[in-house]
C-alpha cells in the first residue's frame, strides 16, 4: 500500500530518523525524561540509556502520558469497545462518540506507534552500536521486536494498511509505504518466530541480562515469560486470520499450540505493563473526570446478573440512578456540560493481585494480554477443529474460571 500523506510523511520521517542524522536530540529528549542534568558518563553507566529507550517503548503501549493515551486509545477503541464512555461533550458535542470522526484524534495511534514505540527500537540500536560496540542485546532487541508487533497490530486493527516493514525507510520523494494488512500479519508471524528463537537460547550475556532487568516493565527480565506472551500473541494473530485466510489461520495457531514454550494459560503470566506510577486510565477516569463506564459492558453484566460487576465499576451517584450500575450511551446528547452525566458509574478494573487503575492507586498497570484470552482463543480454535485445541466447552469455561480469578470472583 502507497502512501502516507506527505506532510504526515515528512513529519514522521523526520521523527523517526533522528539516529541517522544525529542521535543527540532523541537522546537528550529521553535523558530528560528518566534522568534530568546527568551527562553521558552518568547515563552509560549501567546501560542507561538503553534502558530509558526500552522502557519508554514498553510503556508507549498503552501511554503514560494521560494526553497521549486519551487520544491513542480512551476516545478511540475504548468507547467503540462499549468498555468506556465519556461525559465531556468534547467540540461542541462533535466528536467520536457522536460519531463526528476526529482525524487529529484517530491518527494518534499511529504517530505513538511510529514515534513512540518503532523509533525507540531504532534509538536503542544507535546507542547500542556508537556506545556499546561489540556487545551483546540480541534477547532486548528481541522482546523489542515483540513490543513492535503489539503496537503495530493495534494500528493495523484500527487502520487496515500499517507503516511496519518499511518503516524508516522512505522513497525519495519523502513518502513512506504501507504493508497491507494481509502483508504485515505474516511480517507480526516471523517476527515472533524470530524473537521466541532467540530468547530461546540458553546464553545470555551479562550486559544483555543487566538491561532486561533494568528495563523490563512486563516480567522484570524473564525470558521463560516473554516467549509465552510471543507466542500468545501468535495464537491471537493466527486466530484473527481464520476468515480471511483459513489455511495459514490453521497453520499458525496449531504451531503456537504445538510450541514447547507455551502460552499465557495463567493468571500468573498475564502480560501487564507496570508503570510504577498512577494509570494514565486512572488518570482520565479520577483526576480529569473524562472517562465513565459504557452503557454496553454494563448493560450486559446487569443482564446476565453477572457477579463480577463490582469488579468493573462503581455505583452511580446520580440522584437519579443512584445506587445502579449504569454507563454511558455511546452517541447521545451529552447536554453541553461535563457535569450531566458525570457521576454515572466510574469504570474500575479490580484484580486479585490489585486494582489496575483505583483512586490513589501509585502502582498502575496496563493489560495487554491475559490468560483468560488464550482460553476463549483455544475455545474457539477446538470449535474449528485445530490440532491441540482441546474441547471447546472445557475452555470455554476454564476462560470463565480463569476471568473469575482474575477478578477476584472466586465462583463454583
């Protein structure tokens, strides 16, 4: 796929190119984020800036910056998903919701995965190759290439054609191709591939094992549990292909279930970025007061009398709902005021090992991936009589289980 609009192209051309012509800015952009004042002496020392890269991709995933991800995500995916809603009638009432498409809006996705994320990785080599010659970070750059795959396939999902294979590698007339997406889901396929085989190894070299630790804000370093999440995320991406290409759908998802590595099939495992600060959700719900729960998630877990609801959100205030639980409506009139519909019920994600985002929590995390996903994928993979699937009904419900403890809800 041609190409991206040229003044877009050239901004993100020139954002994600910075190494090539000088890597001091990007540098000094990420030294002042992790560690204001401290010159390159300071920063080399236990691989610091290769960690600051690394976190900052890790984290663009779902974004710290509560600006950034209320446009990358929370006014995008999470309100058409039925998860959220809002009670801001942002523009006069014209926006997302109201299906008032914003294109300064919707592109974010895009420019965090470009610049935040894909760019990191390339930072990360140029300070890997101009301070680090000779050294070895073959299994950071591999979880790396893993981090690429979750952002791109988020853009892919969103958008269709997705800057992936191409990226930072422009033509000469400035633009950048786009991968179809038919293109890039066996690009995310080898990649992973690649990534699990590398993790694989048993040789770790101290430097490297010094920097997934440091920078590793999913599982603090360990490998055993990248290489489940890689190829989790295969199983999703293979179970995504079953209408559109049948026979690769089959191929993919019986390796992933065939694989000696395994998959996120606990609770113990689910992929969650640590911030080691408050959610950015938690950010836009309890300190912006933009974000509420969607009537859709609601209206279902009050129609099947679901117990796992208390586990989701909080009561309305609202004299008028007080006391329910009760979202927002994707669309409505939100009546030119914030404060109409602000006290409908205040999402929350409650969790065994602790609230995701909760008022006043200082440990938030993002959830990218659960156990609870890879049982409704293997479900659905038996009902298509994959190898390894297993039976649908018993993974049906150990999704169930595993989602009930998960939240807490300990259920017969």
């Amino acid at each position: 796929m041609k190409k991206y609009f040229k003044y877009k192209a050239f901004y993100l051309l020139m954002a994600s190119s910075l190494f090539t012509v000088g890597c001091t800015s990007e540098f000094d952009k990420i030294n002042s984020e992790y560690t204001p004042g401290l010159g390159d002496e300071q920063l080399n020392a236990d691989f610091g800036q290769l960690v600051a890269s690394m976190k900052l991709m890790q984290r663009g995933l779902v974004h710290y910056n509560l600006g950034v991800y209320q446009l990358q995500q929370n006014l995008n995916a999470d309100m058409f998903s039925g998860y959220f809603s809002t009670s801001n009638p942002f523009n006069g009432n014209n926006f997302n919701s109201t299906y008032f498409m914003m294109d300064n809006w919707n592109e974010r996705i895009m420019i965090t995965q470009l610049e935040d994320v894909l760019n990191k990785k390339d930072v990360f080599k140029a300070v890997m190759e101009k301070t680090y010659p000779g050294y070895n970070f073959d299994k950071s750059l591999a979880v790396m290439d893993i981090v690429k795959v979750i952002s791109s396939l988020k853009v892919s999902d969103v958008h269709g054609p997705v800057i992936y294979s191409k990226f930072n590698k422009p033509n000469s007339d400035g633009s950048t191709d786009f991968d179809s997406q038919e293109d890039v889901y066996h690009y995310f396929i080898a990649d992973l591939n690649k990534a699990i085989t590398v993790l694989q190894s048993a040789n770790t070299a101290v430097e490297d094992k010094s920097v997934m630790k440091s920078a590793d804000v999913f599982f603090g370093g360990d490998a055993i549990k990248w290489m489940k999440f890689a190829n989790s995320l295969k199983f999703r991406i293979a179970m995504r292909m079953r209408y559109a290409a049948p026979a690769d759908s089959k191929k993919y998802a019986e390796e992933a279930l065939a694989s000696p590595v395994g998959l996120i099939e606990n609770n113990i495992d689910n992929a969650l970025i640590n911030y080691g600060t408050p959610s950015p959700i938690g950010g836009v719900i309890y300190d912006w007061g933009d974000c509420r729960s969607g009537a859709p998630l609601l209206a279902y877990l009050n129609g099947f009398k679901d117990p796992r609801i208390s586990a989701y959100a909080f009561k309305a205030t609202d004299p008028a709902v007080a006391g329910q639980y009760i979202g927002i409506r994707q669309g409505i009139d939100l009546k030119g005021d914030k404060t109409f519909y602000v006290n409908y019920s205040v999402p929350l994600a409650d969790a065994a090992g602790g609230a995701y985002f909760a008022p006043g929590n200082q440990a938030g995390r993002g959830k990218i991936f659960t156990a609870a996903e890879t049982w409704f994928l293997k479900a659905e993979a038996a009902l298509f009589g994959y190898a390894g699937a297993g039976d649908a009904k018993t993974n049906y419900r150990s999704e169930e289980h595993t989602s009930d403890l998960q939240s807490r809800m300990y259920l017969v």
